[in-house]
C-alpha cells in the first residue's frame, strides 16, 4: 500500500468563515467545484463546513466550524483505503485485485 497522504493541501484561501468576510448577506452560501460537489457551506450564524475532492469526484478533506476534520485516501478503483480524523480514529481498508475488501483495520484494534 502507498504511504497515506501524499497530496500536501494548500490552505491559501481567505480565514473562515469567508462570506461574511466578503460582505455576503443572504444565507445559506455555498460554493461548488467544476463537477458540482459542494466546496464550501455557511450558515447565517457564521458555522462553515469546507470540502476537498480528489480528481475523481471521491471527498478527500472535510473541516468545520469546530475544527473537526478529517482526510480520506482512495486507491486507482476509487475504493477508500484509509481515513483519519481530527480526534485521532483510523481506519486501513485492504482490496484484493478484484476489489473485494479482504481486510479491515482501525484505531480501536478491530481487524477482520
């Protein structure tokens, strides 16, 4: 398997949360990427959620208000292999050539 996390995120977008920052007053705002997948979310009370995808479309970075994240890892079958969040949980997803999940790991220790 690849080491996790090789694309290095480039977080020179503006502080959030940006719409009120850019004087916008009509709620809720949203921005979308090229394919349609929602990039960023904010509410009238300042709350944001930011997303990231991969060139497939697969989500690949959330964050919010509350500094919760998380990252996701997909293999060239757009299966998800890896996942980690901001409080510390993982999970290893392993694939055999068919793409049939043969494995499963976590933080927690739980293996099948």
């Amino acid at each position: 398997m690849k080491s996790m996390f090789t694309r290095k995120l480039s977080f020179t977008e503006p502080m959030y949360p940006k719409a009120r920052a850019m004087g916008i007053t009509v709620f809720p705002y949203k921005e979308f990427d090229s394919k349609g997948n929602t990039t960023y979310y904010e509410n009238k009370e300042g709350k944001f959620d930011r997303y990231e995808y991969d060139s497939n479309g697969n989500e690949i970075f959330y964050t919010n208000t509350d500094d919760y994240w998380y990252r996701k890892e997909y293999d060239s079958n757009n299966k998800k292999i890896y996942y980690l969040n901001s409080d510390g949980y993982w999970e290893k997803y392993y694939y055999d050539s068919n793409g049939n999940q043969t494995h499963y790991e976590n933080f927690d220790g739980c293996k099948n």
